[in-house]
C-alpha cells in the first residue's frame, strides 16, 4: 500500500478525480482524521472536509506509481 496527500477542493475537481480513480482496477481509501471513504465514492467524499488535505491510500504495489503518475493533478506537492 502507498500512501499520498491529495487535495480536493473544488466540486469539479473532486468529479475528475471520481473519473480519474474508476478506470483503475485497484481498491482507494480517502483517510481524513477518523474516516475512511472509498475514494471511488463521490457522495462519501462530499462527506469529507474537502478544505483540507485528505491521505489517498492506495492498495495496489504493482501499479502504485502508473497510479499516482495518472493523479498527478491532485497530489499535494
């Protein structure tokens, strides 16, 4: 498992970042304080608190860096 700070905080970023995550065969989890959502889950990520930076953990070893290379956009630098 990898793990990288993303930021989602705009609406339409956090519809690309849906679309973007679905074409991936592997399993996400959006971490921010106590909660764990399904980062393939818009209704659970609108649950978050999208103004602060939110832990993408990504469950896939082989395909981690394709992964966050394509993610590129939302990674918090």
């Amino acid at each position: 498992m990898k793990t990288v700070k993303i930021s989602l905080n705009t609406i339409d970023k956090v519809k690309a970042f849906v679309n973007d995550v679905t074409k991936f065969n592997s399993d996400f989890d959006l971490v921010s304080g106590r909660y764990v959502i399904d980062a393939k889950s818009i209704m659970g990520i609108f649950s978050l608190d999208l103004s602060k930076d939110i832990d993408l953990n990504i469950h896939d070893d082989d395909s981690a860096d394709e992964i966050i290379s394509a993610l590129d956009a939302y990674i918090v630098k």
